[in-house]
C-alpha cells in the first residue's frame, strides 16, 4: 500500500485488521470487536490508526461431538487439548501485526492470572479480554480506544510499579 501512495487503508481477515492512515473522512478507523456468544452483536469497537487489531476466540471454528462437548480450534501446547484457560475471547491491538497475533492466541490460552504477567512485558500492547461470564477486562492503554457497549461489565487492568497488573472496576 505504502508503494502505490495510498495513506488509508483498513483490510480485514477474519479475527485480523490491519489500519493504516485514517478513513475518507479524516478520522480514526473504527474496528468491531464481535461478542462471542451472540453472533449478531458487538461487544464495542476499537478506534485506532497504524496497528493491527487480532482476536483470537473459541466461537468461530469450533465442532461439538455426539456427547454435546464443544471443542475449538486453539490448542493448549501443554495439553494437547483446546484451551480452557476461562477466556473466551482475547483481542490485542498493536503497532506489529506478528506481535498482535501471537500476543492475543497467548493471553487466551494463558488466562487471565498468568495473561496479566506477560502482558506486563508489553507496555504498548492493548488488549480486551472476556472470560466465560462474559466480562471484560481492558488494559489500560486500550481504555481510551476501546468503547465497550456494556459498560457494567468492565475491568481496567492497570500496572503497578514493579511491572505487575491489578485490576480496579
């Protein structure tokens, strides 16, 4: 893009965004993020420009089994298994795509607790993250990007001193 002169642009792929610039009318580009469970809603959108906005989630590509038990498509290396770290959805928006994409299929594989401590080694990263009852927890760097619809059911992750997360809300 940057070759051809174009200076805004927005191309998604499934849970991966890609902003560049800003959109036709001057302004930030405006990414939703999907609810996990109702399919037809958001959970809020993103506004953001020159970053890469990936959401890795167990609602897409998944299969259930004669027994009813639903597995998707996110594996836990230590397992072997899909995931069942109690997120559901995980999105990460940064500056590098490579870094986005690998930073969000972690923190859902991860968790939240042990997400919290790698996420720490990502200043610039944001990140909203919804576990199975439905909460969100937002970094504080993404809390001015991200406009969550339901408001009542949001935790801001912030950093402390020593590099650690704690959460308020």
């Amino acid at each position: 893009l940057i070759g051809f002169d174009i200076s805004g642009a927005c191309l998604s792929i499934g849970g991966n965004t890609v902003v560049r610039g800003k959109n036709a009318e001057g302004k930030l580009w405006r990414v939703g993020i999907q609810h996990p469970r109702k399919h037809d809603k958001l959970l809020g959108i993103v506004r953001t420009t020159e970053a890469s906005v990936v959401t890795s989630g167990d609602y897409e590509r998944f299969f259930v089994d004669r027994a009813g038990v639903t597995y998707h498509h996110i594996l836990d290396p230590k397992t072997g298994y899909p995931s069942c770290s109690g997120i559901i959805s995980s999105t990460v928006m940064h500056e590098d795509s490579l870094v986005a994409d690998a930073l969000s299929t972690t923190l859902f594989v991860s968790g939240l607790e042990r997400g919290l401590s790698i996420l720490a080694h990502f200043p610039s990263a944001k990140v909203v993250l919804v576990d199975k009852e439905h909460h969100l927890y937002i970094s504080q760097t993404g809390e001015q990007s991200f406009e969550a619809f339901d408001k009542a059911s949001v935790t801001i992750l912030s950093p402390t001193n020593k590099g650690e997360l704690i959460c308020y809300g």
